[in-house]
C-alpha cells in the first residue's frame, strides 16, 4: 500500500492510500476536495472509497465534491455518525473489516473527542483522525476523560511499537512544549521537540509518528506509569492519583495551556 500525505486547510491532513496492485485509492479523512484531486490526478489512481474518522467539518469538508463526481463511491463511517457524515453508504462498527483493492482493514471504535470517533488500522499503519495527535489527543468535545484514556489506551497498548501513526492535524510542535512543562525531565520530549522543529523548517511535516514515540513522549498517553503519574498529581495538586483521574487533569489543564 503506498501513502499519501495531504496538507489540508490551515493544518489539516488528509491521506490517499493506493493499492499498487490494483491501482484502486481511497481517502481517509477528505479534508478538502482540490489538493487531494490534485494528487490523484498526478498518480492516475482509481477512488473507490472514503473512510471518515469523524463527523467535524475539518475532516470531511471535501466529501460532497468527491461524491459528486464519483456517484458509486463507498462512503465508510461509525454507525452513529448516520445523518452527521453526508453521502454514508457503509457503516462501521468496532472490529469491522474495509477493503479497497486487495488492501484489507481494520476498525477501532475510539471515542472521546466526538461519541463516533474511529480508527483505521491497515498493516503497520494507523490512521486516527482526531483521537491520537503526535504527543496529544483531541478535545473531549462529545465524550468523557475515561472514554479518551480508554480508547487511547486500547490502541497504544495493544498495538506494537513500531506501528506508525497518521493523525489528523500538525499541532506535534505544540503539544510537545505542553509535554515538556508537564515532564521537563524527559529527554525524549526534548529531542522529539528538537526534531519537530527541524522537520517543519524544511517545509516537512510530522506525520507518521510512532506507537512507541508516542508511549515515551505524549503525556496524555503517561498517566498510567506509576512514577510519572505520582509527579504529574503532585505537579497538578490533585488528590485522586488513579491514571484516569490524572489524565483528567493534564487535559483540563491543556485545554487551557
């Protein structure tokens, strides 16, 4: 399978996945219509399917368009997105398969920032929308801090660490100068940062991170480590010190870093 990455919007991506044996394309998250027709365009691909991560305007901004011009196209979301992701045509459930060519997939149910946020795992390469960030997570706009730790966890934790991760917006910068105020002692943060800020300066992006990457250096993905969970509630000055009650806690205080 080859991957595309697609800057969108302001900071948006967008990914077109090519099976090269078929030559049959699909979108995760079609962000915008013209920079990703622009791709395809130059790659002589055939699309046959959308898989939609979330609902929120951001990512799906360009689907009417691709509709419009691809009448038979599969429309892929979460089951309860029906009615908030126009053109739906399939719906999906955690643990279901998608296909595009001779390309199989699966289905992660993840939700926390929206009730129907879904992941999309093909071989070693996961694409999670607005769920994962590189060394961040998404807003809690529909769902609960245990529903995001719950669903970060289910894939971090289950996935091996060299599994690459597509995320939805290039906020990596960002979220590691929150990482490094919240653990200032990680070198790996520090690095990562120093990283980042290379890459971008070249005109680069961030995306893919790693599984791995991730678990050393996202502090939303940390609580659950005995000695770091102990600093952060006493960094934070909580009482409740469980994983679930610090997560808490570090996003909140995100939401307003």
């Amino acid at each position: 399978m080859k991957i595309e990455i697609i800057p969108c919007h302001f900071d948006n991506f967008s990914y077109l996945l090519t099976c090269e044996e078929s030559g049959k394309a699909a979108i995760v998250d079609p962000a915008e219509y013209y920079p990703i027709s622009q791709v395809m365009s130059q790659m002589g691909v055939e699309l046959v399917a959308i898989y939609c991560t979330h609902h929120h305007a951001d990512h799906i901004g360009g689907l009417a368009d691709f509709c419009e011009e691809y009448p038979n196209l599969e429309v892929a979301g979460f089951k309860g997105d029906t009615g908030r992701i126009p053109g739906l045509t399939h719906t999906l459930e955690d643990g279901d398969v998608v296909q595009f060519g001779k390309v199989t997939g699966s289905v992660k149910h993840t939700p926390g920032h929206t009730s129907g946020g879904i992941c999309f795992l093909f071989g070693d390469h996961l694409f999670t929308g607005d769920t994962l960030f590189g060394a961040g997570c998404g807003r809690l706009f529909e769902g609960s801090p245990e529903q995001m730790y719950n669903s970060l966890h289910s894939l971090t934790d289950e996935l091996d660490e060299g599994v690459k991760v597509y995320f939805g917006h290039e906020y990596t910068v960002s979220n590691l100068k929150f990482a490094e105020f919240i653990e200032p002692d990680n070198q790996v943060v520090a690095d990562r940062l120093s990283d980042a800020n290379a890459v971008l300066e070249r005109g680069g992006s961030t995306t893919p991170s790693t599984i791995g990457l991730e678990r050393q250096t996202n502090p939303f993905l940390r609580s659950n480590i005995d000695a770091v969970r102990d600093r952060l509630a006493e960094k934070l000055l909580i009482q409740e010190t469980d994983p679930v009650s610090v997560f808490t806690a570090v996003r909140m205080l995100k939401d307003s870093y």
